[in-house]
C-alpha cells in the first residue's frame, strides 16, 4: 500500500478508501452485506494497508456505522485509521432529522460518534450542499464541533465549484476550520469534474475522494451492456445507473477500459482505478468491495502505472456530459 497527505494537511490515508455502503443490513439494499459477511472486508482490508475507511450516517439508516465502528475496533489499530462519515440526507421522518442546520449537524454527529463508537471522528463531510441552510450556519456548526474535539477534518461532498469554493471563502473570512476535501463524482465515464472542481482543489490544496470510480460496475467490466441488469445484484435493482451512465457513447469508455486491461492482462478494475490515481489532484478513490476480488483488484491499482499512451486510449472515446451526482 502507498500513502499520501489528504490535500495540504500532515493526514496520511491510503490511496484506497474503503468505502463502507457496501456494509450494513440488505434490508436497506438487497446488494448490501451484513455484519457477519462484511466483517472478511474489514479484516483484509487492515492486512493490505488500508487506513482509510468512508461511511455515512444515513447507510443502511446507521447500521453501516455501527458495523463500521465494531470492525475497526476489532481489527484496526484506531491510531493508525481514519474513519471518515457524512451528514445530510435524512435518518428519519422529523423536519431536523436532515439537512445541515445547526441542530441537524450537532444531532447527527452525536449520533454517529455512539454507532461508531469513537470519541472523534476524523473527516466529517457534508454529503450534499443544503439550499435551505445559510452555508455561514452550516460552516459555524462544523467548526464548532473542531474546537469541541468531536470532529478532526471537514470534508464536502459533491457540489457546484462556485458553491465550494464560496464556502472556502466564509471559512477563511471568519477564521473557520476548512474544508480540506472533495468526495465527487468522478472516473473515466463521467469527467466533468475536470472543468471546474478538480482545477478548484488543486490550487485550494483539497484532496479529492472520488465516490463511484468504477461507475457503479461499469468499469469493472462484469456488465455487457450500459442497460445489463443481470450481471451483478447490484445491476439488477441499481436505479441510479441508468441516470448517471445513459449515452451511447458511454459504453466505448467501457470498452477502451477492456482494451488495455486485456494487453496489460490486468483486470478493467485495476485500468480504471490505476487511471484515478495517476491523476495528481486524486488522493485515494472510494471503492465498494463485496467480493475479495474487488478488494484485491483496488490495492493493486496503487501499483499500476499506466503509460501516456493507455492514457490516451483510455480517455479518447469521451463524450462531455450533462452535470450528473449532484
């Protein structure tokens, strides 16, 4: 495993993040695993090197962060991890039960500090921006829990670049604990991220999360086509996907991908990943793992170079398109 600063802050993580959605009860999603089945993930993923673990509150409405936490605990040393967790989509029916207020904020963090079993989380994120919250109330509340001790990092997550960078701004103008990462929409089907935002974080030394590198399996090459829902369980009751990945032309990115995964004779995963993290503004990609092979594949990524011209191929068949995962 290799590691590197997220951003232009002294915190090492591994240039894989294990993403933790996967984990928690298929009640939420039929694709999820529970404990018993996630807890291999955890254990293997401590033996690679992983030290960078992402989940949420709103995962398996909180049971994620419970299997989350009593996993680490288990395998981890605490020290050594940085567990990462979101806030801002709802946990249960009640008007304050979501959003970034305040109350909303403070509530949940003290919620998933209990499921997790910390005392601190290291990267607090916003999942989403809030139109019905001022980002000044937003911002105050979360450095509030920094000075508190309760949160160590701020991070964000999928926004428009002018509203990231505006909330950089009120940070820095009223002396607030910044963000200091990006978790967003980004791999080699979906680019639109390099217009505006990964320019934002490379000059605002933020490092970049990307969730759904491998397009939610597209990129793993197990799928025939873009609208093939029989390959995996995840395929088959994914209503995102077709949102997210839906033109024609999306499908030759894919099939670039198996080109130079079958000269390279590496697995698509590790081509498309490897591509990720070839990119300078890229810290670690968030991968889900529900077979070992996935698990595996993501590590060895770290290690694979591509050469300009993979980079090329790979990036050829690209067609711009409408801002999606916002």
């Amino acid at each position: 495993m290799k590691y590197a600063n997220l951003g232009h802050t002294g915190l090492r993580v591994s240039r894989i993040c294990l993403g933790c959605m996967s984990y928690g009860t298929p009640k939420w999603r039929p694709w999820v695993l529970d404990e018993e089945a996630a807890q291999p993930f955890f254990r293997r993923a401590v033996e690679l090197g992983v030290t960078f673990f992402d989940t949420a509150n709103m995962y398996s409405d909180g049971v994620s962060e419970e299997v989350t936490g009593r996993a680490l605990r288990k395998y981890a040393k605490l020290d050594e991890v940085v567990l990462a967790t979101k806030v801002y989509f709802p946990t249960g029916s009640g008007q304050n039960e979501r959003g970034l207020s305040r109350k909303a904020i403070t509530q949940a963090c003290e919620a998933s500090l209990k499921r997790l079993g910390v005392e601190t989380i290291d990267l607090y994120q916003i999942h989403r921006m809030d139109p019905n919250t001022p980002i000044e109330e937003t911002l105050a509340a979360l450095d509030q829990l920094v000075r508190q001790g309760k949160v160590r990092y701020l991070g964000a997550s999928s926004a428009y670049a002018w509203q990231f960078m505006r909330a950089l701004s009120a940070s820095e103008r009223n002396g607030w604990a910044r963000f200091v990462s990006m978790q967003n929409h980004y791999n080699l089907v979906y680019r639109e991220e390099e217009r505006e935002m990964l320019p934002l974080c490379e000059a605002e030394g933020v490092g970049v999360i990307p969730w759904s590198p491998l397009a939610r399996g597209l990129l793993a090459g197990s799928r025939k086509s873009l609208d093939d829902k029989e390959a995996t369980t995840r395929a088959g009751s994914d209503t995102l996907s077709p949102i997210l990945y839906n033109q024609p032309g999306d499908w030759d990115v894919v099939e670039a991908v198996k080109q130079v995964a079958e000269a390279r004779k590496a697995p698509p995963a590790q081509v498309a990943l490897a591509w990720l993290l070839s990119k300078p503004v890229v810290t670690a990609p968030i991968i889900g793992a529900t077979k070992p092979e996935h698990l595996e594949d993501a590590v060895k990524a770290v290690s694979l170079k591509l050469a300009p011209e993979e980079v090329k191929a790979l990036e050829a068949p690209y067609k711009p398109h409408a801002v999606r995962g916002l």
